[in-house]
C-alpha cells in the first residue's frame, strides 16, 4: 500500500499530479474521500464552497463522507452545503441532520458517483450540553453490481473523550449485523491508539498503517483524526491512502483512500 501526503495551494492547484495505484485487470475499486469542510467556511472565512469543491473534484472520488455540514443555516447564507457541493462535482448528495443550529440544521453530509438505495441516519449518544452527533448511512450498488455499504461520521470534539467512547461503541452496536461490505468514514477527533479508535478497531479495519498519517491542522498536520475503516477486513484490500492538504479550504486535510473489494 502507498502512503502520500499532497499540498494543495490555494493560489496553485497542484504542484505535481498524484495518481493511484492501477489496479488489476478485473478489480473492484472504489475511492473514498473523507473531508471536514470547516461548515463551507474556508479558513480566511469567506465561504466559498468553490474552493472545498476544488479538493473533491481533484481527488475524483466515487464516495464522500462530509463533516460539519450546513443545511439552510444563517451562517452557510442559506444555503443547502451538500446540494451546492454535489452540483459542483456531479455527485449525488444527501445530508443528515445531527441538530438544529441557527435557523437550520446541522450534520453529515455524503456525495455519491452511484445512485443511493437505501439511507439510514442514526443519532448517536452525547452528553447534555455537548453537540449531537449522527452516523448517516447509504446503501449504493458500484459499477460490478456489487452492493455495499458506506456510513460517513463525526464524533465528538471536546477534550473529554467520554462521548467519543460511547459514540464508537453505538457505531460497533448498530453496523456490525450489516448486510453488505461496508466503508466507515469521518473525522473521529481522536488519534491512534485512543480508547475510541481502539474501541472501532474491535470491529473495523482502518487504512492506515503508521499513525504519522497526519491529517490536522491543514497548515500543518502534526496529527491522524480523518479516517476511512471497513468491515469485514477479509472483504476489503487498500491500495492506496493519500493525505491532501489545502489551507485555505478546510482547517482538516481531506483524507482519500482507494479501496479494492475482494470476493468472498
């Protein structure tokens, strides 16, 4: 498996062009993106969702799991974040609502290159006082008829990592009678190694293979909290994993993992 990290600047798109590992003849890949898009705020505060649209496009992902995602609120201007996304890189969207938030709502949000069967948006368990957070699920057929399973997630921020705890253990409780191979995607805010991340990891097999696969803050990562895990691991190879980092779009990197699903 590979391991790159892409800076992207905001005044120049690319530096240099990273391409994925080809697959083998036959195989069945999918790409997936996670991305905290900072509620279409960039990082000079001038809400252009045209820049975090930049970072989805340039990573051509089949599946996006979106977090801190506005829907209608005053802060976005109104605006639907996940249909505005969607229509600017030819994806299918749907947003779950986490919570009420200033005069809209606020959740999870996930882009598909493949039309959605199913949907299935769980709230998870949080503290009084602290933010709800929710689990929203798709079901979705790729392109070798194969049907699977994709959940994009934020859990909790705060330092105390009690709801994080509970949160990972509602996410094991829910999804592991799963039908279908499934993809879990998000920003955990937690590093590698933590009780919630460890707690994951009893079920769900993650991409990544050394925990310096920095992913926060976009200026300068010096930690790994976006991750993309599957379940289960016999069904499910990583080909590559790669951290993209635009300043100015998102204060997290977008973090892009291609996956091959392997036959039973």
């Amino acid at each position: 498996m590979k391991n790159k990290i892409v800076v992207l600047s905001f005044l120049l798109f690319v530096g240099s062009v990273v391409r994925s590992q080809a697959p083998e003849d036959g195989a069945k890949t999918i790409k997936v993106l996670s991305f905290n898009i900072l509620h279409g705020a960039t990082t000079k505060g001038d809400f252009n969702l045209d820049v975090i649209a930049r970072v989805i496009n340039y990573s051509k992902p089949d599946l996006v799991a979106l977090q801190e995602v506005d829907f209608k609120t005053r802060r976005a201007k109104g605006y639907d974040l996940v249909t505005e996304l969607g229509n600017r890189t030819k994806l299918m969207p749907l947003f779950g609502s986490a919570m009420p938030y200033d005069g809209g709502e606020y959740g999870e949000g996930i882009l598909s290159k493949y039309s959605i069967l199913k949907s299935n948006n769980v709230s998870l368990p949080y503290s009084e006082g602290n933010e709800p957070r929710a689990a929203l699920e798709i079901i979705t057929v790729i392109p070798s008829g194969d049907t699977i399973s994709f959940i994009g997630t934020h859990l909790d921020h705060t330092k105390d990592e009690t709801d994080r705890i509970v949160q990972a253990q509602k996410i094991n409780e829910t999804f592991s009678s799963n039908e279908y191979p499934t993809i879990l995607a998000g920003d955990l805010n937690a590093i590698p190694g933590s009780k919630p991340i460890n707690i994951l990891q009893e079920m769900w097999a993650s991409s990544y293979k050394s925990d310096s696969e920095f992913t926060f803050p976009s200026d300068n990562p010096n930690k790994k909290i976006d991750y993309v895990m599957f379940y289960p691991e016999n069904r499910w190879k990583v080909i590559e994993s790669l951290v993209i980092c635009d300043t100015m779009a998102s204060d997290h990197c977008a973090y892009l993992v291609t996956l091959e699903l392997l036959d039973e």
